[in-house]
C-alpha cells in the first residue's frame, strides 16, 4: 500500500490484526491427525464449509455431510448449541449434537466447525471442535473470546449483525492478545434499514479486511441474505470480494429445518452452486497469476 489514508486510522486499536512487514498473509492450519484432516485456510485458495444450521438428527448430519464433502466441502458445519431469538425454540442437541458432529466427521474426513456460545462450554465444545466459532451474538463477548483463545484452536470470528468492521478486528486484537493467530474473520451480514433480505451483505467489508488484516475472511451468504434464492449469487461476490472462504447453510428438506429453513440450500441447489462457481474462482486465480507476473 502507497501512503497510508486517514480513514485506516480507526483500525489503529487493533494494530496485531493489521498486515506488516513480517505478517501479510496469515495461513490458518486445520489439522485432526486421528481423522487424516491436514489443510490450509489463507494464502489463495477458497475453502467450503457446509452443512445444516443445527443439528437434529443422525440421519439429517450424515446424510448432508455425505452429500457436501462429495462436493468440494472441506469443512461440516452444524451448530449444537443454538443462539435463538427466543427461548423457547429449539437450542440444540448440545453433547448429543456433538458427538454426532464427531461421527460424521469419522465417516467423511470432513474438519468439523460448531459454535461455542458460553465460557463454560469452551472446553467440551473444543474436544469435538476442530475449530469454533464465536456467532454474531456473542462478538463483543470478551472473556468467551479469552477463553476460546486459549484453547488454541483455530477460531470462526463472526461479525456482530450491529458491530462495524472496527469492532470486528478489536475482537480479533483481543484473541491474537492471547497467543492466538488461528483466526478467520467471518462476514455474515448486518442489520440495516432493508427488510427484503434478513440482514445485509457487506461486500465491502470483505474487500477492506482482506486489504488490511493479514487474517482470512470467511463470507457467510447464508446468514449475508436470509433467501436461498439469492445465496449463490453472494457466495460469487464473497469469491470476487476475495474472501478465502465460505460458510453456507445446506439441509436434506430445508422447508422441515428447525432453524434458518428459509436460507438453507436443497442438496441440489448446493451442488448446483459449487460447480457454477468454478469459472469464478478460474478468473480469480488467473487474475492474481496475472498481477504478480506484473509485480515480478
Ligand atoms: C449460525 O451460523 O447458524 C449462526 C447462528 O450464525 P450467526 O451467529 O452469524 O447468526
Ligand atoms: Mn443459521
């Protein structure tokens, strides 16, 4: 980067998130040696995490990390502990949905990513886990951030749906604090004034991350619009924005999921998605070969 901008000034607070000299691009290894799951995240390829929004049954996991990890998935999602906007709706299977987690990763060689959403759950979800993730609605949760922090693992850091791309990094600072640099900053939409879609995408927020922070990104179209008509087109401007990654909500019968039916992908609407992104992520791959033979 030329000189640097005044407006970059506000990410001054989280100064171990931002690229320098000795840190440009930082490489998160996923790694489970009983499980044979040894991968990069980072450093220019663009990984697929995939599964249900919650874990309900052994058949519906099963079958949908089958069907995912036979098409380009490296990682299943699938949450066990479950943030709900009411008590009363389904939390999660909690241990039970955690094993399950376990079993399918057994059976696929899929990595397995699952939200932790309480400090004293850190411990048992990170024995299953072989990364957590933090949700929205715990972003400005700091001593759950210590805590996961310390357990090493590698970290899915989702943006608050109401905290800036500031407050995003602070949390990232926070974490790297605490000898932790496993981190994937995630993208998954923030509440605005539209109500067409469930929250709002912010491309933008990609492209100035992957510009300043040496951490992958990680886009979430799922949680980017609420519609699953319109999460293969997002999962193109993740691709384009140059997210490293994404995660994407995928259900056997997304009209029976207890959770975020109406955003889930059909098993062939998920397929269909991967292959149509192909020629993207050719384009993208061809244009960085194309820029650094410019450089060289
Ligand atoms: C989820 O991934 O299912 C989830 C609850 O995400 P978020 O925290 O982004 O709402
Ligand atoms: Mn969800």
């Amino acid at each position: 980067m030329a000189q640097k901008q005044q407006w970059l000034e506000q990410f001054d607070d989280s100064p171990l998130t931002l690229k320098s000299d000795d840190r440009m691009d930082t490489v998160v290894r996923i790694e489970n040696r009983s499980c044979g799951i040894d991968f990069k995240i980072g450093g220019g390829e663009f990984i697929v995490m995939a599964g249900p929004c919650s874990v309900e049954s052994e058949e519906q996991l099963l079958t949908t990390a089958e069907h995912v990890s036979k098409n380009g998935a490296q990682v299943l999602r699938g949450g066990a502990f479950k943030p709900r906007s009411s008590p009363y709706a389904f939390q999660g299977l909690g241990l039970e949905g955690l094993k399950l987690l376990a079993e399918a990763r057994r059976r696929t060689g899929l990595a397995v990513v699952t939200e932790v959403l309480s400090e004293e759950d850190v411990e048992l979800v990170a024995e299953y886990a072989d990364i957590l993730q933090i949700g929205s609605r715990n972003s400005d949760n700091t001593s759950l951030h210590v805590a996961a922090a310390l357990t090493g693992k590698p970290i899915l850091l989702k943006r608050g749906m109401v905290a800036t791309v500031a407050d995003l990094l602070r949390a990232a600072n926070v974490i790297l604090e605490h000898g932790n640099s496993n981190i994937l900053l995630c993208e998954r939409g923030i509440r605005t004034f539209e109500t067409a879609t469930r929250n709002t995408f912010d491309a933008a927020a990609i492209a100035l991350l992957k510009m300043i922070s040496h951490l992958p990104v990680i886009a979430d179209p799922s949680h980017g619009c609420g519609r699953n008509l319109l999460v293969p087109a997002l999962a193109r401007v993740g691709v384009a924005a140059g997210a490293d990654g994404m995660i994407v909500e995928v259900h056997p019968a997304p009209q029976r999921a207890y959770s975020d039916g109406d955003q889930s992908l059909t098993f062939d609407e998920y397929a269909n998605m991967i292959s149509e992104l192909d020629p993207w992520l050719t384009a993208r791959r061809q244009s960085a070969n194309q820029i650094s033979e410019a450089l060289a």
